[in-house]
C-alpha cells in the first residue's frame, strides 16, 4: 500500500494526502493562533513554510516514515484541517496520532468523523491495535474528543514541550482496538 495513494471518505469529509495546491488552505490553518494555542510549534509567518512542510510530507509519506491526510470539506473543496498517525511500532501494532483543524470547522463534529474514519482505516489496513495520543494539557476541546472516542487518560509527563517561550506538560491517551 502505496501511503500517498490513500484516500478515505465520510459523509462530508475527503482524507488524502496533501497537495502542493493545498498551500493557501494549510497556511491558513498553520499561521491561525488559535489553531496553533496548544501545538508543538508556533504559528507560521509564510506560505513558504506551508509548501516546505508539504513538500517535506510528500516524501515521508512516499517513504512511509507517517501518515499524513488532509480532511477536505466534500461541499468547499477546502482543506480544514489534517490527521496524522507516526511512530508506528508495528511488532506492538501501536502507533501515535494526532490532527487538527481549523478555527472555522470546529464544533461541527469534523473531526470526530476523520478520526474515527481514520482509526477505522488503520485498524484493518496496518493491524493496529493501540493508539495513542498526546494533547497539552489545556486544550479541552482535545479532550472531550479523544474522551468521546473512547480513549483513556493514561498519564501525565512534566514539561514535555517547549514551544516559544512556554513549557508545557502532555496528557497521554490511548486507545485499545476491539479488534484482534
């Protein structure tokens, strides 16, 4: 299974790989403060940035080295926001996941759709069964969703990140399949 071939549907959603012509959607959401308040890096100033990320995804998905889609709204065509699995240990079959999305779409059940969608993909098609998550600590809307979908609070890791001039701790979630 080729990685930027991947294409998954949900009612209202496309999840695919990110495009060079996704330059002004992905800035758009990268370079949004609110966006980025609980991100592991700050907000972006370019499109130069946007097209060296989507570059730089291009070829670690072609690599394999994550997993990386664009949730495009189906009635816009607009890239909304993004899921992403990495750090795949596949002799544990577990493997970390994260997304975002932006300002404008949240509140609208998107992301709970891509995710479970998502999650529903890389059960059957990489045999995952753990998944896990790391939000900051703040961030309740993460939260809510990875505790809607399931997921458990697992623990709490010190002063896990420093993005600018702010440290922060992670909660780490995770998620068992119910299949095996």
């Amino acid at each position: 299974m080729k990685y930027e071939d991947i294409r998954l549907h949900t009612e209202r959603l496309d999840l695919r790989p990110f495009a060079i012509a996704d330059i002004p959607d992905w800035f758009s959401i990268m370079s949004d403060p609110v966006v980025l308040r609980y991100w592991s890096h700050t907000a972006w100033e370019s499109h130069a940035e946007a097209e060296s990320a989507i570059r730089h995804d291009m070829a670690a998905m072609a690599n394999k080295e994550y997993l990386k889609l664009a949730v495009v709204e189906k009635s816009s065509g607009k890239v909304i926001g993004m899921c992403i699995a990495f750090s795949h240990h596949a002799a544990s079959r577990r493997i970390e996941i994260g997304y975002c999305l932006a300002t404008d779409a949240q509140k609208k059940g998107y992301m709970r759709e891509a995710i479970s969608t998502f999650i529903l993909f890389l059960q059957d098609k990489l045999n995952i069964r753990r998944f896990e998550a790391d939000i900051h600590p703040d961030n309740l809307g993460s939260r809510g969703l990875l505790m809607r979908m399931g997921f458990e609070l697992e623990g709490q890791l010190k002063e896990r990140w420093i993005v600018g001039d702010e440290i922060s701790d992670s909660l780490i979630f995770g998620l068992l399949s119910n299949k095996e």
